[in-house]
C-alpha cells in the first residue's frame, strides 16, 4: 500500500548544511513536525524533529550551527513496498509520527504519516483528553500597581482581549481543553468573565486559594487524582509555545516532571581580567553568558501530587527540589517559541507591541 502524503513530503527537504534555525522553520511551517535532511540526489542523511533541537539547545547547540549536530543519523525508515498496517504497527512500537520512505537506492520518495493512515482531519500529537491545564491566577501583581489595584493581572488588556483569554485560546487551538484556574486575588472578576469556559469552548474549574500558596501549592485542592499528565504554567506569561511538543517531549523522556527553561542572556558592562597573583593574564571585554531560567511553565505527572504537602505555601522550585532528593527523574524543555514574562510595567508595553506581530 503507498502510505505517502501526497504532494507534501518535499517541503520537509533540507540541505546537508542547512543552519538549525532552517530546520526550525521547515519543522513549524511545513505542518509535517519533522525535516528530512538530504543530499544533492534525494538521499536520505538524517531528519530531524523537534525534540532533536530542544536537547540540542539544552546541549549548548546554537541556532546558528549546522543541522548536522542535531539530526538523527539512523532513523527507522520504510520502503514503498510497506503496507499500511505494517507502517502503523512500526509507528505505534517506536512511538513515531513520521516514517521517510525510502527506496533501494536511499532516495526518500514519500513520508508516511500516522494521522494520514489513521485518516485524521487534523494532526493529533498524543491524546490530550486527559491532560489538565492548571493556570495559577492567585497572584497580586504588586509590581503593576496601579493596575492591578482594581484588575487581577491575567486580566490586563493585550491586544483586544485580556491575557488570560489569550492563554486559554492558544491551549485550546492544540486540543487542550480541560482547565483548572487557581484563583485568589479578584477571583470573582476572572470567574465571571470565564464562567465554566463554555463560551470559549473549553471546560474550566475552580481553585479556591483561602490564603496564597505558591506556584504548587494549589495542587493540592485539587477535588481528585488525574489519570493523566498536567500543565501547570503562570497566569502572567504570554507565548505561542507549542504545548503537544511539551507533552510529547515529557512521555518520550519518561520523566515525572519536567520544567520548562529559557535561555537568558547576561553581558557583563565591564572588561573581565584574569590575574595570577598580581601578573595580569588576560583580558576580555564585556563578555557575554549563557543561563537557563525557570520559564514557568511544567508538566507533571499524577504521582507528583504526593510530593505536595496539604494547606501549605508551596512553590514548584520546591517540588523539584522534593523530586531530587527522592531521587525521581525531571527533565528540562527548552523553550524556543516566543515568551514573555509579564511582571513590570516595562514588560507589560513589551508585551502590547508584540501582540500585534506575533499574534495579530
């Protein structure tokens, strides 16, 4: 049976010394979620998918590197002779979405794709039915005074809506539609304007925080235990991160929760000198380091919860710290989409011009 996607495989093509940032483009523009890095005559090198370049940054990878330093060398391929059912068994045993078809020459002709076999009308990454999002809108918003005197912060106006509208929106289009919202300070301005989210088109239930609790510790009102994985992110950040990539990224490391970082930039204003002693050795002028922040934004899976302690101020830096010295597995996702943290007045402004490019 020929599994290919017709007429679309070509637009996941990329050249041996394409940058990383090509790939990137190719990987979230071409709708197929992977890049197929070839030689002049269509031979299959590598592909390269999401989760490639995230380690990769992780790793210290910059954008600007070849493709080469982040592609798979040896994906699993099929030959045009594969049968449907033969694809989807390979796909469903390696956890894969994508499958280069390859010929006896190595020449790709065709990528089988499992949303296609299984005849979707719309890509789906994993089930997310049963992936809560939790949205911690408890907050004060001190720093946004005078604001936030009358307005709870995720209420603030971006573009034409409030931020939280926004949040909820991006979830939604990827398929999340299953809500906590956390709530605190002016909760009965939030819960009025969203109601139990019908109106959105997504399902929304309270958290009522008697006193505040952190970033972690809501999650212990929730009324049940979860079957499945949560996100848990800020009610202040505004981003069009890909939240099925997170996901996917979390179940493929097997990890029992994951932290989703950002890379921070911090260039010193001054000259650096090294000295042995008092003999000068070097000097280096206004040098630039590399960090990865906390971004806000986690997964987490059920058994997490008993980590948590009841009734109690409970940050998620805490959590993970609870989850080292139990000596459970976290993991790191790099952000690479856009993210803002909205805390000061300054990023609030930054946040209202950039609305209007990336989200307009």
């Amino acid at each position: 049976m020929d599994t290919r996607a017709a007429g679309t495989f070509e637009d996941t093509f990329l050249d041996q010394s394409a940058t990383i940032l090509e790939a990137i483009r190719i990987i979230d523009h071409a709708s197929l979620q992977i890049a197929l890095v070839i030689d002049k005559d269509r031979h299959l090198k590598g592909t390269v998918t999401d989760g490639d370049i995230r380690r990769g940054i992780i790793n210290g990878i910059k954008l600007e590197d070849c493709v080469e330093k982040v592609m798979n060398r040896t994906p699993v391929t099929i030959t045009p002779e594969t049968s449907r059912e033969e694809s989807l068994s390979l796909m469903t045993a390696k956890k894969i979405h994508q499958l280069p078809i390859v010929d006896k020459d190595g020449k790709v002709t065709g990528l089988a794709q499992l949303d296609v076999l299984l005849k979707r009308s719309t890509p789906i990454y994993e089930d997310q039915e049963d992936v809560r999002v939790i949205l911690m809108l408890g907050g004060e918003g001190a720093r946004l005074l005078p604001l936030t005197k009358e307005t709870p912060k995720p209420m603030l106006s971006i573009g034409d809506k409030p931020l939280l509208e926004t949040i909820i929106g991006n979830f939604s289009v990827q398929g999340f539609k299953n809500f906590y919202f956390s709530v605190n300070y002016k909760a009965d301005i939030i819960e009025q304007y969203f109601g139990d989210g019908s109106r959105f088109g997504v399902n929304i239930s309270y958290l009522y925080e008697k006193t505040r609790m952190g970033t972690a510790g809501a999650l212990s009102l929730l009324p049940e235990v979860p079957q499945g994985s949560l996100i848990i992110m800020n009610g202040d950040i505004l981003t069009n991160s890909n939240f099925c990539h997170l996901v996917n990224f979390h179940r493929q490391n097997k990890a029992l929760a994951t932290m989703c970082v950002r890379e921070y930039e911090q260039q010193i204003p001054y000259g650096i000198v090294t000295a042995n002693g008092m003999t000068l050795q070097s000097i280096t002028e206004k040098p630039s380091h590399s960090y990865f922040v906390n971004a806000g934004i986690y997964v987490v899976d059920p058994d997490v919860l008993g980590f948590v302690p009841k009734d109690q101020y409970f940050d998620m830096p805490q959590l993970f710290d609870e989850l080292q010295k139990a000596g459970k597995e976290s993991s790191v996702f790099p952000i690479r989409e856009y993210w803002l943290d909205i805390g000061r007045h300054e990023d609030l402004e930054q946040a209202r011009t950039d609305y209007r490019k990336i989200f307009g």
